[in-house]
C-alpha cells in the first residue's frame, strides 16, 4: 500500500497536508466555535494532542454524531446524502464495517459503521498528493482495501474487476471526479472511465439496493427508432434506482461513446419494434416465445410479461445457470457487471456465460455444443436448437433453428469473418441471424432496423445472390450465406 502522511507528523506542526484539505481550510473549513479560526484544530480538539495515536481530546464523543455535528445534511456534491440516508447503508449498519489495517492501523470492533473507517478528518498524502474527499486512499483502492476477499467486507470484488473482461476500475485512473455525476461530458471521449464510486454511492448502498443514490440519467421515449429525451439525476434523488438508467450514464447517446457502441437508450426503447425487454415487456407474446422462456436453466422461468436488467446477461461468469434473474440470487457469489472470464471464440462484451462471436470453420463433424451459447439458454429453451430435425415445435417459430446450428457444418467457403461480407463457413451461429442482440434497432443492416423478431443479420450475409442487403419477413428470407441463395427460402 501507498504511504500515507500520519497524524503524528501532523501533530508535530511540520505536515502540509491538513490546511490544504476542506477542514483544514481557512476560509470554508471547519467552523463550529467563532472564537477560534476557521480551519484550526482547535475546532475538534478542545487541548493540543499528543503527536502520537491514542485517544484524542475532542470536543464530543468519536463516533459518526461528531460528524454529524457539522455533517447533518448533503455535501456539495450531494454524494454525501446527509445522516439519515447514510444510516441505513449496509456500510453504517454492518456489524463487521472496519477498516482492516494494517495501515493506518486496523480499528477496533467497537468503530464498526463509523466514516473514520474511510475518511481521515485530517487528511492524506499518497505519491499523487492529497487524497480527494478526505479518503484513506483514492478510488478502488479504498473499497478493494475491504472488498478483496480477505475480509471485512464479504464479497471479493477485486477479483472481478481484474479479470480479463472487465469494467475499467483499476486500469483507468485519476478522471473520476465527485461532482462529475449529472454533467454528461464527465463520461465520454477523453474522460471515459468507471470507478466503483460512478455505481455506488458509499453512503447509501445497501443489501437489496447496491445502486441507491447514485447519479443516473432517466429517459422519456418517443416514437420507435428515436434517441429519448434525457433527464440526468443527481446523487440525491431518492426515486428507486432502475439499473439501466445508471447505465445510460456512459452507454447512451447521452455522453459520447468509443466508435461503434450502440445508442442503448435508442435500441432499448419499448416502442420499437423488437428487443430484449431491460425498459418494459417485449412485444412477442406470441405462444412459441412463452414455451421458449418455459425451458430456460434459468429459474424463475420467464414469461412475455417479464422484464430483466442488463446484469441478467452482462454479469460474472461464476453467477449459476439456475438463476434467470439475478437481482433474485442471494448466494456467496459477487453479483454485478464487474468482470468477466468469458472471452473468444465468445463475445467478450463482460457476459456470465459464453456467447459465440466468432464464425465457425467448415467441418466434417457437428460441432455445435451448448456451451458455447449458454448465455441464451438461461433464459430460452435449447430445444429448438439441439434437435437436427425441422419438423415444427411448439418452442420456436424458425423450426430450422437445429439445423443452421447443427447440419450446415460442411456448407460454405468465403468469409470466415462476421464482420466481412462473404459466404461463410460452417455451422452457424445465433449471431449470424441476431447480430445485436439487445435489439433490431441497433441492427447493421439498415434495413433490418425495423424487423420483429429480434432479425438482424450480420455483415457476411448478403442480399440476395450476392447483390444488396438481406432480407426477412416473417416466414420467409432472401438472402444468401454459407454459399446457399434463398430467394426466397420459406419456413
Ligand atoms: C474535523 C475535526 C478535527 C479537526 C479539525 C482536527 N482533528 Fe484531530 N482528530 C479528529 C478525530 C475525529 C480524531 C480521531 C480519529 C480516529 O479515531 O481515527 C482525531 C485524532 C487526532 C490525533 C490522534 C492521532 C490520530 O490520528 O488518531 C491527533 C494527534 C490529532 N487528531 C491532531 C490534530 C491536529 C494537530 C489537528 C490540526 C492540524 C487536528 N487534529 C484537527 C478530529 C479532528
Ligand atoms: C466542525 C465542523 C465539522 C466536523 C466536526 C466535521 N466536518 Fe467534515 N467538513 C466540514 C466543512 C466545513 C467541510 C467543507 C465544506 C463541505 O464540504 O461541506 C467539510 C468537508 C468534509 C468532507 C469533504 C471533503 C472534500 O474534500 O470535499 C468530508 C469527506 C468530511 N468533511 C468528512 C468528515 C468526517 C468523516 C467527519 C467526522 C470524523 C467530519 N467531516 C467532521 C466541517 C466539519
Ligand atoms: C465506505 C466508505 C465511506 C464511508 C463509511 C463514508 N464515506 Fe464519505 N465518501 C466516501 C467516498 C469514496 C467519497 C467520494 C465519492 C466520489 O468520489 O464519488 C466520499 C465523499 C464524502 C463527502 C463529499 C461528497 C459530497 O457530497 O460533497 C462527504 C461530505 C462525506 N463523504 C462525508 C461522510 C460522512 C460524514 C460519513 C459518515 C457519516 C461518511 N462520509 C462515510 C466513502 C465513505
Ligand atoms: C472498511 C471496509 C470497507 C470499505 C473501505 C468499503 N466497504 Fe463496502 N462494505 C463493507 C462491508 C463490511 C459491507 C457489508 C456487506 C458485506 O459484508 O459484504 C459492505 C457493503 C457494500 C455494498 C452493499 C452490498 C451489501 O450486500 O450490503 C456495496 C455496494 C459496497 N460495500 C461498495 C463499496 C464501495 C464502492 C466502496 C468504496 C467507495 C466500499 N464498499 C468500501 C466494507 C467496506
Ligand atoms: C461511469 C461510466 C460507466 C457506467 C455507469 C457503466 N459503464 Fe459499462 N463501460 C464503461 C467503460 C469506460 C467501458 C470500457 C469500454 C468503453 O469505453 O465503452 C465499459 C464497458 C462495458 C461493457 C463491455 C463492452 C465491450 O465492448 O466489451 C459492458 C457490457 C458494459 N460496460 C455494461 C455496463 C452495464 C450493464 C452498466 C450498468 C449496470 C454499465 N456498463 C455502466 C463505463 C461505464
Ligand atoms: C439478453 C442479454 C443482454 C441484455 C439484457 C443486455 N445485453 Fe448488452 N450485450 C449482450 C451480448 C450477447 C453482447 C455481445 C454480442 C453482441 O454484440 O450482440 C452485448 C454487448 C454489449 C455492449 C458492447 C457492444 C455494444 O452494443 O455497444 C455493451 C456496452 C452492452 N452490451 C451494454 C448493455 C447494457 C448497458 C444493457 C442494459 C441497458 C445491456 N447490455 C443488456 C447481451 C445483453
Ligand atoms: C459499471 C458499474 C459498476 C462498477 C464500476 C462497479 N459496480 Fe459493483 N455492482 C454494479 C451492479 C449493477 C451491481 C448489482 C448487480 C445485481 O443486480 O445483482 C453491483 C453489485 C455490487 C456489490 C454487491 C454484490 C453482491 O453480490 O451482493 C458490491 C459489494 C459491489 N458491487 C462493489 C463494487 C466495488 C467495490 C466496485 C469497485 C471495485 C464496484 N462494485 C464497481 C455495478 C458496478
Ligand atoms: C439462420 C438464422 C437463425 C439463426 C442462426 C438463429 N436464429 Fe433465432 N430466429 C431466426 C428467425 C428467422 C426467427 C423468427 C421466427 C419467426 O417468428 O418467424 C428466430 C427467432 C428466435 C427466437 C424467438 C422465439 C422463437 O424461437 O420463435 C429466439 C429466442 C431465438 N431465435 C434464439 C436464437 C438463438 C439462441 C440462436 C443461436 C443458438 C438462434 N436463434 C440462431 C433465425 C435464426
Ligand atoms: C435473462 C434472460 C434472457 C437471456 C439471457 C436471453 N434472453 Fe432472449 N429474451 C428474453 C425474454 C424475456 C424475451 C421475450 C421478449 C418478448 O416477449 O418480446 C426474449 C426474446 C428474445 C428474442 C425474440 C425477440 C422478439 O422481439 O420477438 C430473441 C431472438 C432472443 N430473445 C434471442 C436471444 C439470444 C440470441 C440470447 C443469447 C445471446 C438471449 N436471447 C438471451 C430473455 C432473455
């Protein structure tokens, strides 16, 4: 760990770090006595203390009602949301909620709760200089010092955000800033990052509630296709927190994305035409996509009516199969969007399961598994897919499914890309006929755009005999992959 500045070097009347903190300020510090100067230590400690760790003097008890004295409403940026919404957090309520040590040293069991677990009322020093907010440490550091699996805190999260697919937290640093939440340019081109404060509020969070009071970006949908009106709240809107609006924070076209993200808050709109329902239920409800969502490993099984978060897809790739949605799990297994070990021939877009992104080679043996589209079938049936018989089934109304995946495996020689246009090899692959899988408004191929279904293909599937875009209607495709011309093809 980094070395810290200690109190006793403060005592001792050398240290520059207290009088360039926000207590130790002159002209906005602490103030609580008018006798005695702004900033002055003398407004916590009624005697000079002893330049070493002990049991300071101070004008009240220490625990939180110290800081409360002063500290009974929101902070300027309003992270700090006051003392009533601070106390229900998990980090207030937590019998096990002190810092660990070594350095500064571990606090005894009786400080469980209290801010000094986090914050030094005098300020620290680290080789970047002062510390923001009055924090032991800055960033990940502070909550890893707990959350990495050796206790107190009861999840290792350190774990996940260093895995292979992983939310940024310890590879971008020094851009987060805590008034940064409801100013949309905090969030894009230069300044894109993701710090464990950007999706929690540390003075809120709680168990059930991991996102309350953290600053969001709530949209007002307009027509199909349309980007929503956007109204950004600040950390101290206490409206319940809908995950996908923290989300749209840095994945909308609220901020500006890195080149080639889809506009989510455009695609998940519940007036477009299909897509995953994160917004609201989905407008399939016909009887094959219930029996789809009967046969999920997922449990609860889910129905037209049901609405799942980007986490339900987008979360640790040790989260169980058995479990649909996963704001229902409360097992010992970190839940969240932190990290993923999944990776190619899978997407590797932090999913809990694998997904298949890339194109399979020609071959003389199926080669299909379900594996290597578990992601799918936690919510959906495999049925449809495992079978290589076409005959109708009650479960999907693309009674080919098994067959694209299972029988095509000796088809096709040109592209052994998704991205590039060409004929394809082997069997296919969900993404080849769902390429954006949260919707088809976020489809490549702009005239897929307005397809039911969740229909998209992807860049190797060509129009028609090799000529223009592909094409679908229900029942029927124009188009040619894997050197095979449907023109039109019927099921
Ligand atoms: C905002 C209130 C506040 C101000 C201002 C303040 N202190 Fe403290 N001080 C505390 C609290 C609270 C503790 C106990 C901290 C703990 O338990 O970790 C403390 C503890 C100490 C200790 C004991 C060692 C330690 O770190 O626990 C020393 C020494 C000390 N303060 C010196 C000073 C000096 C010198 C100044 C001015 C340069 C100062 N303090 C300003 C609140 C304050
Ligand atoms: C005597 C009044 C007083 C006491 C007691 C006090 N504070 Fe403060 N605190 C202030 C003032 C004034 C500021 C600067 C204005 C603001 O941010 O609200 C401040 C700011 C802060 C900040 C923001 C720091 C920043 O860099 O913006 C934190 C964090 C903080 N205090 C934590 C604590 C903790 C933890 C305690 C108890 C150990 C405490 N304070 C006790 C008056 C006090
Ligand atoms: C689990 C660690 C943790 C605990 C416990 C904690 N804080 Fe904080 N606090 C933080 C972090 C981290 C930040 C900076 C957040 C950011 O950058 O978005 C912060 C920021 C602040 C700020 C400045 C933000 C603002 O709204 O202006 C204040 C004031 C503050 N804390 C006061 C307190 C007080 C008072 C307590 C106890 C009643 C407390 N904190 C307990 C971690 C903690
Ligand atoms: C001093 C130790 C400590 C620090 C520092 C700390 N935490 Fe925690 N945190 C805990 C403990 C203990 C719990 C209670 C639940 C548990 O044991 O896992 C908790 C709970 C949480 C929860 C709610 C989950 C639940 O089930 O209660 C979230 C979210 C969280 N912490 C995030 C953070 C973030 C973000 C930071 C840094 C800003 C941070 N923590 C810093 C110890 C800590
Ligand atoms: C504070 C900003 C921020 C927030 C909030 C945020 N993300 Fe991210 N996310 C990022 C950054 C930065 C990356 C790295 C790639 C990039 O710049 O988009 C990323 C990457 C991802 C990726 C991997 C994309 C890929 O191409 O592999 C997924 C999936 C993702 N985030 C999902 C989510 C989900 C789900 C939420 C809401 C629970 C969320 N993010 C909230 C900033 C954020
Ligand atoms: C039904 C599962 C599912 C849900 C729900 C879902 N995603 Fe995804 N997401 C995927 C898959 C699969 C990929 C990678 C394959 C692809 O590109 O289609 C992906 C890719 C991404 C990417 C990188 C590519 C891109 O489109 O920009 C980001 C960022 C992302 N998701 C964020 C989110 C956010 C934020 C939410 C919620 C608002 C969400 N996802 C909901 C399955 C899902
Ligand atoms: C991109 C946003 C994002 C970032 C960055 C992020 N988290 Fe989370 N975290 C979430 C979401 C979303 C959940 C809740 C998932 C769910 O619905 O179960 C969560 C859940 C948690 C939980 C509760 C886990 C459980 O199973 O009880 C803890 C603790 C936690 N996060 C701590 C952290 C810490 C510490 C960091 C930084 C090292 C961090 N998070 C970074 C989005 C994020
Ligand atoms: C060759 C193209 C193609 C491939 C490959 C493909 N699908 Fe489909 N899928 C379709 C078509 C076409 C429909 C729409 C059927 C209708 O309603 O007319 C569909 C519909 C669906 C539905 C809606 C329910 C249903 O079955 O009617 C789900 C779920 C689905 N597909 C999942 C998948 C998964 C998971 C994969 C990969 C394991 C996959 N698909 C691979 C073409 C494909
Ligand atoms: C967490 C659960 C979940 C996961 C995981 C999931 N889906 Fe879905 N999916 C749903 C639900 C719920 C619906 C029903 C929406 C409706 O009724 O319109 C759905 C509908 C669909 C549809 C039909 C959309 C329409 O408008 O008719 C397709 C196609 C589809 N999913 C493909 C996939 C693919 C491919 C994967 C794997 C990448 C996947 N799903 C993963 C829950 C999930």
């Amino acid at each position: 760990m980094v070395a810290l500045a200690s109190s006793a070097s403060l005592a001792g009347g050398g240290d520059q770090v207290f009088h360039l903190t926000a207590h130790g300020s002159q002209t906005t510090g602490v103030s609580r006595l008018s006798s005695i100067p702004r900033g002055h230590c003398m407004q916590c400690h009624p005697t000079r203390q002893t330049p070493t760790p002990g049991t300071p003097t101070l004008f009240t008890a220490n625990d939180n009602g110290l800081c409360f004295t002063c500290h009974v409403s929101a902070g300027t940026s309003q992270v700090y949301a006051g003392q009533t919404a601070f106390v229900s957090a998990s980090h207030a309520t937590a019998t096990t909620m002190r810092w660990p040590g070594p350095v500064p040293a571990a606090r005894p069991a009786g400080d469980s709760g209290k801010c000094v677990n986090c914050h030094t009322p005098h300020g620290a020093r680290d080789g970047q200089g002062l510390v923001p907010n009055l924090e032991f440490f800055r960033e990940e550091a502070l909550c890893l010092a707990c959350h990495d699996g050796s206790g107190p805190a009861s999840t290792n999260i350190a774990a996940e955000v260093t895995k292979v697919r992983a939310h940024p937290v310890t590879t971008i640093a020094g851009v987060h800033r805590t008034n940064e939440g409801t100013v949309s340019a905090s969030f894009g081109t230069a300044s894109r990052h993701a710090e464990c404060s950007d999706c929690h509020n540390p003075h809120a969070a709680r168990a059930g509630a991991v996102l309350s009071g953290t600053t969001r970006v709530q949209v007002t949908n307009g027509a199909a296709g349309t980007v929503p009106a956007y109204t950004a709240l600040p950390a101290s809107n206490t409206t319940a927190v809908k995950e996908y609006e923290l989300c749209f924070k840095c994945h909308s076209s609220w901020t500006t994305r890195p080149a080639g993200q889809t506009d989510l808050a455009m695609v998940f709109n519940p007036a477009n035409e299909s897509f995953h329902p994160v917004e609201g239920p989905g407008r399939n409800v016909t009887s094959t996509m219930s029996n789809s969502l009967d046969g999920g490993t997922g449990l609860p099984h889910l129905s037209t009516n049901s609405v799942i978060t980007c986490a339900d897809c987008h979360n640790n790739d040790a989260m169980p199969r058995n479990v649909s949605l996963v704001s229902t799990y409360t097992g010992a297994v970190p839940s969240g969007p932190h990290g993923s070990t999944v990776t190619t021939p899978s997407s590797g877009a932090l999913l809990r399961a694998p997904y298949r992104a890339t194109l399979k080679p020609r071959s003389t043996t199926n080669d299909f598994t379900l594996e290597e589209f578990s992601l799918c079938f936690i919510c959906h049936a495999s049925g449809p897919f495992r079978t290589t018989s076409s005959g109708t089934r009650i479960d999907t109304s693309f009674r080919y499914h098994g067959m694209h995946l299972n029988s095509i495996n000796t088809k096709g020689s040109g592209a052994g890309d998704i991205n590039t246009p060409g004929a394809g090899m082997g069997n296919a692959i969900c993404r080849e006929c769902h390429f954006n899988t949260h919707g088809t408004r976020g489809a490549v191929v702009s005239g897929n755009q307005t397809y039911a279904k969740g229909v998209n293909f992807s860049p190797n599937i060509q129009g028609p005999g090799g000529v223009g875009q592909p094409q679908w209607t229900p029942g029927s495709c124009r188009l040619r992959c894997h050197g095979q011309n449907h023109s039109p093809e019927n099921y």
